[in-house]
C-alpha cells in the first residue's frame, strides 16, 4: 500500500494499493464522467489490460477509506523517468479532492525512489482541468509532446501537497 496520509474533502484517507484478485473487478468497472472520455478510457478496464500485457506499466486501485474509488498506473521509461498514466476515478467520487490526492501520493512515491527519478505524466492540451491540477501539484510542461499530449515534468524537490 502507499500511503502519504492524504485525505479527501469528505475526509477519507486516499491511499493506492496493488490490483489484485479481491479488487480487480471494482477497479474494472470505474468509469469517467462523460465528458472526460476525450482524453481516458470508458472504463478502468482497459488499463487494467493494458497493464496486464505490458513490461513498463504496473496498475493500481486508488482507495477513499476502504472503497475503490479509481485506477492509476505508473512505469519507468528506458531514459529511467517515472511515469504516471491511466488515471481515472469514478464520475461519482469526482469533485471530492480524490484525483488531487492520488496524484501527489503517487508522485512523491515514484519522486523518492532509489535515485531521485524524474517524475513525468502527460495530458491532452485541451483537458484544462487535468493541466490546472497537475500545475498546482508542481508538475511544469516540458515543451515534448508525446503522441497528442504535453509531456510534465515534476519540478518540485519534495512531495508535492494536495
């Protein structure tokens, strides 16, 4: 399990843990808002495929308390830089401070692994919610794109604050 002791605006500790076979199918079924599958899957099972067939990305069930509440992901690129991707949390969990949680336990997890890794994620340039949270985080476009999105890159020295 990590956990950075972040809590929701409902007060409930955001923590992410392994997908395993007690779990995976509620992570599965956490679906985005309607209007957010421009830039995520319909569903967190396609991530869950993806990283089930894939040597980079590792899958994890994002908790509010002791209910899964959304999907992130995370891999180490061949340049070493820690990446995070394949975040979606549930359309009836969304506005709670859940996503903002998630991301900052995650990062300043991958950000103090072995080695101090770079810290990277990437978002659509029209997803505006996405690149205010990510910049509130400390995260500060690096000016590549990859495929249709803005590469971020982590620019603060300590775990970020939700």
């Amino acid at each position: 399990m990590i956990d950075a002791d972040y809590r929701d605006r409902d007060g409930r500790r955001v923590t992410l843990r392994p997908v395993d076979d007690d779990n995976w199918r509620a992570v599965a079924d956490v679906a985005p808002r309607d209007d957010q599958r421009n830039w995520v899957a319909a569903l967190a099972a396609r991530y869950l495929l993806l990283t089930s067939h894939s040597e980079v990305w590792r899958s994890l069930a994002v908790y509010a308390d002791e209910t899964v509440v959304g999907h992130v992901m995370w891999g180490v690129d061949d340049d070493g830089s820690h990446w995070i991707g394949g975040m979606v949390i549930d359309a009836a969990e969304q506005g709670r401070g859940v996503g903002r949680a998630t991301v900052a336990t995650l990062a300043g997890w991958l950000a103090a692994r072995d080695g101090n890794p770079p810290v990277r994620l990437s978002y659509h340039p029209e997803n505006t919610a996405a690149a205010a949270l990510y910049t509130a985080l400390g995260f500060r476009p690096t000016g590549v794109m990859e495929d249709d999105e803005l590469v971020a890159e982590l620019t603060t020295p300590s775990t970020p604050t939700p």
